[in-house]
C-alpha cells in the first residue's frame, strides 16, 4: 500500500475507526497523489518556463484551441480547455455545498464535506462503490430500482443487491427494510434513492423518521452502515405530506456509526442532462474537517485514476448559470410544469374504468410513476402493442409499465393513460380468440 494511503486510513482510523471499516479494500487503497507529476507542475506554475504540463500552450500563455469553438462559447479561455481539477471546480464545490444547507434546513451547523465532482450520478454512484463495496458485499435497496443499480454492484464490483419490497399498505415497507437490514452481520450498505425510480415516490413525513430508527436499530446492534443516498430527482416533491429535505439531512448527524454518502448534481435539478456534472458529499456525525479532507482526498483520487477528471466547459456554465437574475425563476417555472403534469395523471387514472385492467402504485414526486397490471395480461407484450398500434412507448418491470410523465406534454397525458387502456384490452380480447 502506497505511503500516502496510508497516510490517510491513519487519519480516518484516528478520527472514526468506523469510517476505515465501512472502506472497501479498494477504498482503503486510494489516495489523492500529491507527490509525482502533480505536485511537480504545482511547484512549476507560474515560472518562465513551465514544461510540465500535458497541455499545448500557446505561444501567448493561453490554451491552445480551434478558433471555431470561439464563436460558440462566451467564457473566459481558463474556464474552457484547460483540465479541471479531479477534485472539481472549487469555485463550483463551494457553491453547491452552499446549496445542500440552504435546500436542507435541518442541516443547521452539521459540519459535512465539500462535494467532489463527478461525471454525472452515475459515475457518482459507481465511485461510491469502488470505495465502499468488496466483492461479495450486500447492497440494501427496494425491489424496484434503477437498473444501473445492478451493472455496478453487481457486475462492477461484485457486490451483492439484495432487495425487499417496496411498499406495503400503499406506503414505505418499514418492516421488510428493517428485516433485510437483520439478517446483514456488522457491515450495511444502503442505496436509497427518493424521489424512486421507478416509481416516483418519496416517503412521506412520517415516514422519515421511521426509517431513521430502522438505521438506528442497526446501530444500536453494533453493525456499521454507509447509506449511499441517489438524490438524482432531488426537488421535484409535488405533495405537502412528502419529506422535502433530502435523508442525508437525518442520517448525517444519527451516529459516528453511519455514513452518509450524497449523490446529487445537476443533470435533473437544473435540467442539463448532457453536462454530465454530479456530486458526491459525506456527512458522519462528530465529522472533522480533517476526516472529511481525508474522504474527499481518497475520492478525488478514485475519480483521476477512473476518468481523471470532469468537463471543465459543463462545471464553468452552471457556476455562471447559478448567479444568473433568471435562474431561480427558470427553474421554477420547469417545476410548474412538471407538477402539472403530475396533477394531469393523478386527475386521469380517477376514472375507475382503468381499475380493470391496472392500479397506479404510489407515486408523489420526481419524473416517474407506475401502474400494475392485472392477471393475466402481459406487460411485454402490452408494450409491444402499445409500439405498433398506438405509437407510444413505455418501459416495462415484470407486470409494471413506467410511465415517464415529465417527457409527456400535459395535453397528451390522458391519452397516454388510454392507449394503455385500450392495448390491455385488445390483450384480452387476442386471448379470447
């Protein structure tokens, strides 16, 4: 192991020896190198000659680079073509932490980490569990999630998914949480992603704090857990009775036990899909700007031997974008209408003539909702006919078909709703042929 690893699980295991524990080999072998290549063209900036570099220079001093992008991008050269730091922007690191306390009240003075940047959520995601998850580990989520999910703990870094139900009683499944979380022995890893997808839901006011205790439980058991939080439609909540804040907020500050891991980012709060910017932030209880110098240090680190490092073009528009006199009216307005059509779906399925065919799941928030369909029909196929005869498509999960309101327009939801309708009863009616 490199000295200057371990360097850094010294830190962690004199600060939180919990933390050092819930590190995957992996995680307990990277660091940040600030020796080597790094540290020589640091000591090198600003000198006459500076041949360090991996970059081309002009003769002028400034990054080398087509004229043509300059008629296409109106930001200062530094801000476009050099690399960014794999740590990420600082300037934009500072300003989306600002964010989490300022979206997540609760927080009050909990001290949490500067966010590093990653390229989207899911490199987020995957980094968590290059530092967080060995083979053969078990990764705690409901039973309907994200399919990328499984590519990256199961695949990636054979981890080990294991779900429960989602719901039960047309809310969270408390019970089938804490009673997965039983069987796991010391080490817990939890994904948990509000607003779901696929679902859209996101747990309700009084749901919180159930599940807060559920991790406590574990706790008190003597078990240690990361709980690895998929913020990615963090926001869109379109309910009064649904938890607003993000979980990270409760589970930051429940033990030294618990670490609580932020996936967030641009791609959905700030409609940018092809930026390609997320985040990831830590927060333990009693954690020290030191421990969290530490985390970010062995991150950034998994980020540069992964990708390096993430678009400096992408993280210097939204620091602009964020200063910008329209930003917090545009992205009200977005929310205006995706709530609308949110309000448009719940004022369809009313209509107790789709009960014969499919109920909705609980759904109150972000992109997504799902309804399930009715023995004996058969959601694959029912897509198919929905392809060929009624142009429109859906994704299927089983006997589920998602339905992604936020792509739909308002005007064109009831129809949705009935294609789905009329293709389940063409199924039947095929059937009794």
């Amino acid at each position: 192991m490199d000295t200057q690893a371990i360097n850094l699980n010294e830190t962690i295991q004199k600060l939180n020896k919990n933390v050092l524990d819930l590190l995957s080999e992996r995680g307990k072998n990277i660091f940040f190198p600030k020796l080597g290549i790094l540290s020589q063209s640091a000591q090198a900036k600003g000198k006459n000659i500076n041949a360090t570099i991996g970059e081309a220079i002009e003769d002028n001093g400034f990054s080398m680079h087509l004229s043509e992008f300059d008629k296409l991008i109106k930001l200062p050269l530094g801000s476009v073509y050099p690399y960014a730091p794999s740590f990420g922007k600082k300037e934009l690191r500072d300003c989306w932490k600002e964010f989490i306390y300022q979206k997540n009240p609760s927080l009050g003075t909990t001290q949490i980490s500067s966010p590093i940047v990653t390229c989207g959520l899911t490199h987020g995601i995957s980094m968590s569990g290059y530092m967080f998850v060995d083979e053969g580990d078990t990764v705690v989520m409901p039973d309907l999630f994200w399919e990328n999910y499984s590519l990256i703990f199961d695949n990636a870094y054979k981890g080990k998914v294991v779900s429960f139900p989602f719901f039960k009683n047309g809310g969270f499944n408390i019970d089938g949480f804490s009673e997965t979380m039983d069987t796991i022995e010391r080490k817990i890893v939890l994904l948990l992603n509000f607003p779901n997808n696929p679902t859209g839901y996101t747990p309700l006011i009084s749901e919180i704090n159930l599940i807060v205790n559920a991790i406590q439980k574990q706790v008190d058991q003597g078990k240690n857990v990361v709980a690895l939080i998929d913020d990615a439609y963090f926001g869109l909540v379109y309910e009064n009775n649904v938890y607003k804040e993000s979980i990270f907020a409760q589970l930051c500050n429940l033990s030294e036990k618990v670490l609580a891991v932020k996936l967030d980012g641009s791609t959905k709060e700030d409609y940018v899909w092809g930026f390609r910017v997320g985040f990831i932030s830590f927060g333990v209880k009693n954690g020290t700007p030191e421990l969290y110098e530490a985390l970010e240090n062995k991150t950034a680190g998994a980020v540069r031997g992964n990708i390096s490092n993430v678009s400096h073009l992408s993280q210097s528009l939204l620091f602009q974008a964020y200063f910008s006199a329209e930003y917090g009216a545009d992205k009200k307005d977005k929310f205006i209408t995706l709530k609308s059509r949110y309000q448009s779906i719940i004022q369809v399925l009313a209509d107790p003539k789709y009960l014969e065919y499919f109920t909705a799941l609980p759904f109150n928030s972000g992109y997504f909702m799902c309804v399930e369909l009715k023995n004996p029909l058969n959601a694959e196929v029912i897509r198919k006919i929905l392809l060929d005869k009624y142009s429109t498509g859906v994704i299927v999960f089983g006997n589920l078909i998602r339905i992604a309101f936020s792509a739909v327009p308002k005007s064109k939801i009831p129809e949705l709703i009935d294609n789905i309708y009329l293709a389940c009863k063409d199924y039947i009616e095929q059937k009794q042929i």
